[in-house]
C-alpha cells in the first residue's frame, strides 16, 4: 500500500522547508510566495527498529523498508476554489493524496513575509477550510444535478446518494468541514468517488520556533483550541531543526544534536508515527535469507488482503497464511525454533492480522 500525504499551508509557513528535510528530494525554499509551483514529490523511508532486530537473526540479502510519498503542493491563497493564484492546480493535486499534512505558521520572524501581513495560524487554517469547502460544494453540486432526477423516478441507490450528498452541502455549508459530519460509514461510502477535499483525515502540523519545539507556545494552544470539534491531531515541529538534522551525516551525531534540544527523537519519526495513526495503518513482514521486507496495510485487514498487498495472485488463490508473532521471532531467533516451539500458527482467511506479524503466504492460482 502506497501512502501518500500531501504537504498543504498558505505560502511561506515553512512547507518546502519540512518538505526538504523531511524527504530524500530537495525542492527549493525561498521567501516568496508560490516558490513551490509544481507539486514536488519526495519518498520517506520508513523507520522501523523491528526490521533491524529481524535483518540480524536472518542476514538477508535485501532490506526492503516500507515508505511514505510526500507531496510539497503550492500555497494557497484566499480565491482559490475559484482559480486564484494556483488555486486549481492545488485542489487537483490534493485531491490524490490519502492524508493532508496542514502546515500552519507558529512562529514570529520579520525577515519571513507573511501573505497576510501577520502571524495568525488559526486565521490561516479558517482560509484553506473556506477554500476547501467551496471546491468541495462546487463537486457536490454536480453529483447532485446529476443524479437527482434519477433518484426522482424512484431509482433507490440514486436516492440514497442523494440523501447523504445533500447531508454533506447542508454541513459545507455552515462552515463546517466534511471529516466532521457524523454519518454511517456505509453512508459515507456512497460518495467516496468524489474524493471530497475535506473528508481526507488530516494532521495539523505547527511549524514553530526551535525554543518551542518541546512545549509549543500561544499560536498552538490557539490552535488546538480551534480544532477540538474536529477530532485532529497536532503535531508540534521546527522545520529549521529538521532542516539542520537532515544536514547531519551520521546517526549519532543526530542524536546527539537531538539531545542537545531536549528531544527523544525527529519531527521525521514522529510525522510519519502520526501519519500512520491518521489513516489506521500498521506493519507485516516477510522474513527470509533473500528478503526482509515491511509491508503496510490498514488495520483490521484479514490474511487474503494482507497477502493482495504483495500479489493480487496471492489473494485470488489465498489457502493459508503461515504466522509468527514478532515477539516470538525475536525471543527464539529463527523460524525453525518458532515452529519447534509451537510459536508459527496456521491462519485462514477469517485472520486478522496483527502490528508487527511476520507472515508467509500459501497460494495457488
């Protein structure tokens, strides 16, 4: 499964900045507006002690890692629903992502122009949600001519879509964001294919001096004051200190750097730690002498599924997964051990698989 999140914020909050240190491509930052005019793509290696522990007990030949694809998308400005600014090439490119990273600006710099002419992040959140839900209700009038005198004529799925399209305009419209409507998911489902802008989960990244990258400071208690209803995280991260880590070769001298400011680890580690929690996300492996391999999926996947991520084969042709809990790999040192001591289970179908399963797949297509 390829997570991808889309890195969002009014010009100049520092989004290309974390961009640049957060992944292994480097676009420019510079102090104007629209710096970012092409979506920059960056991919994240996902770190995860689990597969070093793993890669040491089997000496693979290959460590595959899972990632994160990161997409630096340019700011955007008050009218962009309308096409203002790069308005409509940011809504097309946000709409592809799963997640939104919103970078809101919590930190006071007068060599750093503000679009606005102030530091205000939750003013700045209130534009992009406007501008979000405008480009949101423009999508759900359309579904809605569509399919209305089709729903008219007594056709019930179109009925159905109606009813919640008309849920989601009427909550649009009270300024309200479509994550926040609380509806069945089957419901929510109808609508899927809209991809609607503000129904993505999202993290709210403040981006805030380093002195206050440990406890943050008044613009994020604003902040969080400002998304209680919303059911979001934050994230508190100094897109100069990871700018800095991520000029450091070697990993001690990033841990000690971190150290130094009082922290346990990266606004890296701990963005994509979010991330994964944002969309429900954990990790299988495959153990063996030629591969060690991580692999995403969505929590609450059962077998066949978790098996499609590595081959759609594997799922149409899924007999039985063969299971050793993480642990138990670590503590016995090897899958023959694990199987001697009763530790590797046979799995069916119906098996949902658990964070950090070790896993081998039987099929036949």
């Amino acid at each position: 499964m390829s997570l991808q999140c889309g890195i969002v914020g009014l010009p100049n909050v520092g989004k290309s900045t974390l961009f640049n240190a957060v992944s292994s491509a480097k676009a420019q930052a510079a102090n104007f507006p629209f710096c970012t005019i092409e979506p920059n793509v960056g991919t994240i290696t996902v770190p995860d002690v689990r597969m070093s522990h793993l890669a040491e007990l089997v000496n693979p030949q290959n460590l595959v890692p899972t990632t994160i694809e990161i997409v630096d998308i340019a700011g955007l400005v008050k009218g962009a629903s309308k096409g203002d600014g790069l308005g409509n090439q940011f809504l097309g490119n946000i709409r592809n992502t799963h997640a939104i990273l919103h970078v809101l600006r919590c930190f006071e710099d007068p060599n750093v122009i503000h679009v606005d002419g102030s530091v205000d992040p939750v003013r700045d959140k209130e534009i992009i949600d406007t501008e979000l839900q405008l480009k949101d209700l423009d999508s759900l009038d359309v579904k809605i001519k569509k399919i209305y005198k089709q729903a008219q004529t007594g056709d019930k799925e179109s009925a159905r879509t109606l009813e919640v399209c008309e849920a989601f305009k009427n909550h649009l419209e009270q300024g309200k964001n479509g994550r926040t409507l609380d509806i069945e998911p089957e419901k929510r489902a109808l609508i899927k294919e809209l991809n609607l802008l503000t129904d993505k989960p999202v993290l709210y990244v403040c981006n805030v001096d380093p002195d206050s990258v440990v406890n943050g400071n008044a613009f994020v208690e604003k902040v969080k004051e400002a998304i209680k209803a919303e059911n979001a995280d934050i994230l508190i991260i100094s897109a100069a200190i990871e700018a800095e880590i991520a000029e450091l070769e070697s990993y001690d001298d990033r841990k000690v750097f971190l150290e130094e400011m009082g922290l346990k680890e990266s606004g890296v580690e701990k963005l994509i730690k979010a991330a994964y929690k944002l969309l429900n996300y954990i990790t299988y492996f495959t153990v063996g002498v030629k591969e060690v391999r991580a692999w995403t999926i969505t929590e609450g996947t059962k077998a066949p599924g978790a098996a499609g991520e590595i081959h759609s084969d594997f799922e149409k042709g899924f007999i039985r997964a063969e299971v050793i809990a993480y642990n138990d790999f670590i503590d016995l040192k090897s899958e023959a051990a694990c199987r001697a001591n009763g530790k590797l289970r046979v799995e069916g179908k119906e098996y949902v698989v658990k964070d950090g399963d070790c896993m081998h797949f039987l099929f036949n297509v």
